[in-house]
C-alpha cells in the first residue's frame, strides 16, 4: 500500500490524508503487509505542502519529483524483493 500524496486534496484537506496515512501505516505486518509514504519526500518544512522544486502544478509532480517518489518506492521494493524472491529473477522461484 502507498500513503495518499496530500497535493491532490484540496486546501484544508492534509490532517484527513495523514489521519487515513497513519491508519493505513497501522496495517503495515512486515509479512503480507506493507506499506510506504512516499509523497512525503515531497513535501515542505511544514509537513502540508508540496516542496515546489519537484511540482509540475500542485497535483502532478516533474520530473525530479518523479525521481524522488522513486527513489523513495526503490528502498521498500529492493526489501520486498530480497524477503520473497531472494534477489532472484521473476519466474525463477525455487
């Protein structure tokens, strides 16, 4: 599961996404769950608004934004991938 990115809710709308962030956060296992927040690399000093260096417009990131959400869904998918295929190749599962 992926946090909801607050640059899609309109003004006033961020503590409803952090409260639905942390009740999702709250079904992350470690097992068959988990989840990440990577909007949140996104986003300002204050937590609320997006940083404008990495915004297209206040919904859609650019292109550095797109690198950061990368970057940010590459540590979680690097773990996932080492915990159910040991780094192998898809399709190659022992």
């Amino acid at each position: 599961m992926c946090g909801q990115y607050q640059g899609v809710c309109p003004p006033g709308a961020p503590e409803p996404v952090k409260q639905t962030n942390r009740l999702l956060a709250e079904l992350h296992n470690g097992k068959n769950i988990f989840f990440a927040d990577p909007g949140k690399a996104l986003l300002s000093a204050d937590g609320a608004s997006p940083q404008n260096e990495f915004m297209k417009d206040v919904v859609h990131p650019n292109a550095r934004g797109y690198e950061v959400l990368e970057k940010e869904l590459a540590v979680l998918l690097k773990k996932l991938d080492a915990k159910y295929r040991g780094g192998k190749q898809a399709g190659k599962h022992s």
